[in-house]
C-alpha cells in the first residue's frame, strides 16, 4: 500500500464524518421545500404512502452520495496539491 494511501485514511475518515453531518443538514433542508414539513417520513409511519417513503429514501439517498463524493474529491485533490501525490 502506497504511503500516501496510508497517510490519508485518517484525514479520509473525518471528511467521511463532517461529509455525513453535511449531507445530513443538506437533506433536512431540501424535504421541508419538497415535503414542506420538518421531518422527512419514517419508513415505519403506517400514516404515510409507499410514494411519500420511497421519495425521502431517495432523495436522502442521492444527496447523501453527491456530498460525499464532493467531498471526497476536494481532499484528494487537496491532498495532491499539499504533497505531490494522489491519494488512491
């Protein structure tokens, strides 16, 4: 395993946190604009539909995606201008 590849994990690990926190506050914002309520369906809520569940599963889905691999990018190509090297 490459030296920078070890050297990243760390740093890797907590832009894997801070993209999941963003992710999250991203995804909360856009279903009160598309749900125009605060929390998004519970898969469990007998109270919704299949189309309002599906819906928030992958809406969460995707934004949660889109952040982390932005994310995950920014610090590789970050990581590449600091050291010379990519990290992968």
């Amino acid at each position: 395993m490459k030296a920078s590849k070890i050297a990243y994990k760390p740093v890797g690990l907590a832009l894997g946190a801070v993209s999941g926190m963003a992710a999250g506050l991203a995804f909360r914002q856009a279903w009160k604009v598309i749900g125009h309520e605060d929390e998004a369906p519970a898969a469990t809520d007998e109270q919704r539909t299949w189309r309002e569940i599906l819906l928030a599963a992958a809406l969460q889905g995707a934004i949660f995606a889109v952040v982390r691999a932005a994310v995950d990018r920014a610090g590789a190509a970050t990581t590449r201008r600091l050291t010379g090297t990519w990290p992968g």
